[in-house]
C-alpha cells in the first residue's frame, strides 16, 4: 500500500478510535507494510538469459556489419543503431578510414565461445553485460579498390575479444554493443 495511503487509513482511524465513530464489534483492519521496497525483477533472469541475448545481438551486428552499404544508407544506419559509446565511434572512424583508402570489406565474420564475463545493473537501472568470445576472421578480407587483399599475412584467423553489451534504458532486453577490444591476456582461441 502506498504510504500515502498508508498514513491517511491510519488517521482515519485514530480519528475515529478517539471520536467513538467507529463501531467497537468490527475488528480494526490489518494494514501489513513491506519491510523492504517491492524491487523491479532483472531483466536477464539468469546468465543463461543474459548469454542468449548477448549471442543474438552479436550475430545480428556482425551479420549487418558484413553487408553493411555505403555510409548513410539504410543498413549503415541500422548497423550504428546496433552500437552505442566507443563502440559507436569506432565504427564510424574504421568506416571513414576504409573509404578514404577505397577498401572493402568481403566475407563473413563469425564468432563463437561466448561466456558471460559478468552481468549488473548500472546505477541508472540500465544493464551492462561482458562477454568474452572468440572472434573467427578465417572467411573475412578487406580488399582495395583493385581487388587486391590488403590483409596482413600474419594476421590471426581467430581474435579473443571482450565484448560489452548494454541495455539503452531500464526494462529492455535489447543490447547494444558499447565496446569490443581484443583481449590483452593469453589467447584463450588458440
């Protein structure tokens, strides 16, 4: 009951108590108040929830990522809704460096392995999730305007990343990808 209306039943009856209003047969109602604060569930239930949604949004990301079009289309504005924070604009300076230097993108990213590192709600009742995952680069290439590979020979086919994924408000399960830095310790993808 809200405490407002907590506190106006309570005067009513001491009002009434005091005035002899109140009939003395009728037993005074029970008012029960909580002892703590009724807390809003989480939004992932478990880590097994919080890892199912991390993996769809991941798969989703990299597959418009793969055929994203030119800067400004639908689907590259659709691909940055998909991100938020350095992530963001990380995105948008690879996206500008590939196109001042007539790069492309071919293939198709995949990855696997994914683990929840941790999931928290934030101060702001948003949720933050980290995952680690290994990114599989086997299938991608990046070519210049030529067709010729610009890839690295020694570059690794398989990336251990920490991926952080966040709620954009309170009460969504919907993920965004905040930010994805290659992991500096050992490589578990090996």
């Amino acid at each position: 009951m809200p405490r407002v209306a907590f506190s106006v039943l309570l005067l009513s009856l001491t009002v009434g108590l005091l005035s002899g209003c109140v009939a003395s047969t009728a037993a005074p109602p029970v008012v029960t108040q909580p002892t703590t604060p009724a807390l809003a569930p989480p939004v992932f239930a478990s880590n097994d929830e919080a890892l199912a949604a991390a993996k769809a949004a991941y798969t989703k990301y990299l597959s418009l990522g793969d055929s994203v079009g030119p800067t400004g289309s639908a689907s590259w504005k659709e691909y940055l809704s998909l991100t938020t924070g350095t992530e963001h604009e990380g995105a948008v300076e690879a996206r500008k460096l590939m196109d001042e230097r007539g790069w492309s993108f071919t293939g198709v990213t995949l990855f696997d392995t994914m683990t929840v590192q941790s999931s928290q709600e934030l101060p702001d009742s948003t949720w933050e999730i980290r995952t680690y995952l290994c990114l599989d680069l086997s299938a991608t290439g990046t070519v210049n305007d030529a067709g010729e590979s610009v890839v690295k020979s020694d570059r690794p086919q398989r990336e251990p990343m920490v991926v952080v994924f966040v709620t954009p408000d309170k009460n969504t399960q919907q993920l965004l990808i905040s930010e994805s830095p290659i992991w500096s310790g050992s490589n578990f993808c090996s």
